[in-house]
C-alpha cells in the first residue's frame, strides 16, 4: 500500500515538475514576445518621428531602444560575436539619438537605417546560433 502512494506521489511530483517546467517556458516566450513588441514599438515611433520630423520624438525612440538593449531580456546568446552585435547596436542607436538633437533628419534617417540593419543582422545570428548552446 504505502509503495503504491509512494510511486503515485513520485509520479504527481514529477507531472507537476513537467507542467512547471512548461509553464515556465511558456512564459518566458510570453515575456519574449513583450519584450519584442516594446522594441517593435520604438522602431515604429522613429518611423512616426521621421515622416513628420518629429525629432524629439526621434530622439526618445532611440534612447528607449538603448535602453532596452540594456535590460536581461535583451541576452539571448553569450557570446562575443552576440555582445558585438549589441554594441554596434547601441552605438547606432546613440547616433540616431545625436542626429535628432542636431534636427539632422537625413543623417537621423541614415542612423535608423544602421540600427535597422543592425536589428537584421542580430537576429539572423541568433536564429543561426541559438540551437547550438552558445
């Protein structure tokens, strides 16, 4: 009697394990996805911005997605290639950012072009590496 509660509480324990374990990456897909949605958000802000040369709004865009770049959802991968990726990155987005306090709106455009190029690439190297446990 007691070993068969105790290979039924073993067997309980470990679905539940497995459903937690579930949830949790369901989760952290869900936060993914937020995540991506805020820097989707700013991208079309700085689209917004530069139709109608908004440049404070430019400017707030481009320093919301520095500042994203920054959070732990942002690190996906470690490695030195990925930390690269996400200086170059920053540093794009920080010359978007100046360009706007200049009211330069082709060089702010030619900027969102780099960080959008920027984002591309990333995200190809990620899908490339994310499997491989780097």
């Amino acid at each position: 009697m007691f070993t068969k509660f105790l290979v039924g509480f073993v067997v309980i324990a470990i679905g539940a394990g497995v459903f937690a374990s579930g949830n949790q990456d369901q989760k952290k897909i869900q936060d993914r996805s937020k995540f991506m949605k805020r820097k989707l958000d700013a991208s079309r802000e700085i689209i917004a911005g530069l139709s109608m040369e908004n440049y404070e709004q430019i400017g707030k865009s481009a320093q919301d997605l520095m500042l994203l770049s920054h959070e732990a959802d942002w690190n996906v991968i470690q490695t030195e290639e990925y930390l690269k990726l996400s200086r170059e990155f920053r540093d794009s987005s920080g010359r978007l950012r100046e360009n706007a306090k200049k009211k330069n709106l082709d060089g702010s455009t030619l900027a969102f072009f780099e960080v959008t190029l920027n984002c591309v690439r990333c995200h190809k190297y990620v899908r490339q590496n994310k499997d491989s446990g780097k």
